[in-house]
C-alpha cells in the first residue's frame, strides 16, 4: 500500500504541474479521481494507516472541510441573511445557502479534498526514508524539467506549451504555467529541497573527510562530491528560471527564504561556516549565470514595481482595499469558497468594467472565502507546523531529516511570503504541492519530538 500512495502522490503532483498547473478543471479532475479513490480505499481498507498516525492531524483538515459543508448547507432565507448575508433563495422554497454560489464552493471543495488527502499521502510516504527520498528527488526533477523549460521559452521565443500557444507573458518563462507567478510560486517551493540535499551532501564530504583526509583528486572523484555539485548545480538552473520568470514577488520570496535557509544552517551548531561558503557559493554563481543571460528585463520588472503598489484607482492595494470591505460585510461565515470574483463586483471601486477573478492577497481571498474564524484556523495551523520544523531543525541529530526539515522550511517561508501579493494557493497544482510539503514538515517535527522522549526517558 506505501507503494501506491508513493506513486500516486508522485504522479498526482506531476500531472497537476504539467496540466497547466492544474487551472483546467478537466484535466485537474484525473488528479481528483485519483486522490479520492486512493483516500476512500485507505479509509475502508483495515491496516492501510500506518501505527500511530495521531488522530490530532485530523482536527484542523475536518474543521476545514466543515466550514465549507457548511457554507452549502441549505438554512432558512432569513436565519441565512441575518447571520451572514447568504444567496438567493432556491427557486420554489424558502431555503438558500451561507454561499453565494455553491457551485463555485462545491468545485473548490473537491480540490481542498484532493489536497487535504495529499497532507496524509505525504505523511504516510514520510514513514519510510526511502520512499521519502523518492518523493523528494522526484519533485526536484520535476523542477528541473520546469526549469529547463522556462529557460527554453525564454531564450529562444518559443512560447508554447507543448502544442498550446500562449496568450499572455510572451517574454518571461512559465514553464507549462500560464501564468509567470505561479510558475515562480512552483519553482521557489522545489528550490529549497535541492539546496538542502546540496548541504547534506557536503556534511556527509565533511564528515568523510574528518575521519579519512583524502587528496584533492580523491576528494573529486568521490560519488558525494559529484552528488553535492549536481544538486548545487540543480539549484542555481532553478533561481535562474525563476529570475527569468520575471515575478519581483517570487524573486524576494525565494531570496528571503534561502537568506533564511543560510542563516539557520550558521545558527546550527558548528555550522557557521558552512552557511556562509554556500550562500556565497550559491549566489556568486546564481548571479554569474543571471548576468551571462542578461538581467535587463528583470531589472525593468522591478523598476514599475510602484505602479501597482500605489493608492491609486487601479492597483493590488485598491483590489485589498475593496476586499477588506467584502471581510467585512462577511466575516464569520464568509462568502463561499471560490466565490471572490462573484462577491467582488458588490464592492469593487477598481479596475471598473473589468473582471477581478483574484484578491492577488491569499489572506485576504480566504478571510473573505471562508470567513475569519476558518481563515485563522488554516494559517495558523500553517505558522504552527513552519515554527516547529524551525525547532526540529536547530535540534535534530539525524542528519536526513534534519536537511528534509530545512528544506521544508524553505519552501514554506517562500509561499507564505508569495501570497501576500499573489494567489498561489488558489492554483491547484501548488496548492497540491504545498500541502505535500506541510506533511513532509509535520511528520519530522513528530519524530524529534518522539527521539526527544527518548533521550531524556533514559
């Protein structure tokens, strides 16, 4: 069964990145098949779930999953308005929805499933390292083929996917992402796994070298050195895609969190070295490879950053502004999972006669989404596992894991800072992907906290 669930996680992830990012809703149904299936068969399947799975993992994905149902529960009109503004009553009854439009919120429901579902495959694949190993490699490969692509598009003009012609960011790499951000929203959480397998790789060399000093051509020729340059190599191709991406949110958000990445390796112990050689290493290298392509386009990007950062009447912060007045108007229950470009035009003052299908802000889409009790719930659910891998991290033992955390962290950190400006967890392939990464992060801060029972009850 462990064999399976470690396919279909694999295979779910790649088919949602290569379907557009999972944005058509046809080709992300196979992937919703796939994971519901696998779900129900673990659920009646006796044996399926591995010995000591906490049943506390559960609270927050149920408590999720009941603020949606209830959104598309059927209340009296007027119990509905007075408690949170609801639709229109059904036709021929006295009866409507806390959703303004449930079949808006039925669709979104079926693709917080499929990534909630995906929390527990990852928690399961992570029982085993090997397989753990597996997923990890899997989905840097994946981001190298990304990133290969992007290149791709972007130094030559081809601006295809695979037989689709894009319509829009003719000159920035995508990848098989229609959209650049959400490209780089991809990129910058596979990054920090193939930094961190880097570091793990040099521990391991430094190790080695304590214990049986090698010459130079020794030293070279050993498999974890041409392990650590591949994997180094690997991360510097992929900051490069996603400089080219030209996303300013998704360059600062993978910035800071390899910033982040460097830093906690030179608070860890006797590692201050370490950090600073790969930091200067890894971006010495990232830069030289950026200014042999050419910068200018990027640096074009940011120079306009303030147009869309401005008080005026067509900016993201006019869009946030309209959307703290939908939080208000609904803030406990929320509009409908799904329903903002519905929702928006009652209080949109911006980009009139234009269709505003986002918030470009996650926290403000789920807060109006979902309401704020629900919003809270979910991010701070989120902050809570990130804090602890930080903890895990700066007291692990185990080599393996303690670089899975960091690299989880990582890519964490990024998200986390990328939806502040864009709506990368609305794009089901990333979503996918990052709810992987929380169960990968929660199940190693568990192991510690079990070695840590360990140690102090001998």
């Amino acid at each position: 069964m462990s064999r399976l669930v470690e396919g279909s996680l694999v295979l779910g992830a790649i088919f949602a990145v290569l379907a557009f990012g999972g944005t058509e809703p046809v080709s992300f149904t196979i992937v919703e098949f796939l994971f519901l299936g696998l779900g129900v068969l673990l659920v009646v399947r006796p044996g399926s779930l591995p010995t000591g799975f906490s049943l506390r993992a559960f609270v927050v994905p149920a408590l999720l999953l009941g603020a949606v149902l209830l959104q598309l529960c059927p209340f009296p009109a007027i119990w509905s308005r007075r408690i949170a503004g609801g639709g229109d009553p059904l036709p021929g009854s006295r009866l409507t929805f806390l959703s303004i439009d449930p079949h808006s919120t039925r669709t979104h429901l079926f693709v917080l499933l499929t990534c909630l579902i995906a929390f527990f495959l990852a928690r399961i694949v992570s029982q085993d390292r090997q397989r753990k190993w597996r997923l990890i490699v899997s989905l840097v490969a994946l981001g190298i083929f990304e990133a290969f692509y992007g290149l791709t598009q972007y130094l030559s003009g081809w601006q295809k996917i695979f037989t689709y012609t894009k319509q829009f960011d003719l000159e920035e790499a995508t990848g098989t992402y229609i959209n650049r951000n959400h490209y780089a929203g991809f990129l910058e959480m596979i990054l920090p796994f193939s930094l961190a397998l880097a570091l793990y790789e040099y521990n391991k060399l430094r190790g080695d070298g304590r214990k049986q000093p090698a010459g130079l051509k020794k030293l070279v020729t050993r498999s974890t050195s041409q392990r650590l340059v591949l994997w180094l190599s690997i991360a510097v191709v992929l900051y490069a895609a996603l400089i080219f991406s030209r996303s300013r949110m998704g360059i600062v958000a993978a910035s800071a969190s390899l910033l982040l990445i460097f830093g906690l390796m030179a608070a860890y112990r006797y590692h201050q070295r370490t950090g600073l050689l790969f930091a200067f290493a890894f971006f010495a290298l990232s830069i030289g490879l950026a200014f042999w392509i050419g910068p200018g386009p990027v640096v074009t990007r940011f120079q306009a950053v303030g147009q869309e950062y401005t008080l005026g009447d067509q900016s993201r912060l006019s869009i946030w502004r309209d959307a703290l007045g939908l939080i208000r108007h609904h803030p406990w229950f929320g509009t409908g999972f799904g329903t903002f470009p519905i929702t928006f035009t009652a209080v949109q003052t911006t980009f009139l006669g234009q269709l505003v299908n986002h918030a470009h802000n996650d926290y403000l889409e789920f807060s109006s989404d979902l309401g704020l009790p629900a919003a809270l719930i979910l991010f701070a659910s989120v902050a809570f596992i990130l804090s602890r891998a930080v903890r895990a991290f700066l007291s692990m033992a185990g080599d393996f894991e303690r670089f899975v955390t960091l690299g989880c962290v990582g890519s964490i950190v990024a998200i986390l800072l990328h939806s502040m400006t864009d709506f990368n967890l609305y794009i089901p392939a990333n979503t996918l992907l990052f709810s992987s990464i929380l169960g990968l992060a929660s199940v190693t801060q568990q192991r510690n906290e079990k070695l840590g029972r360990r140690i102090l009850a001998t």
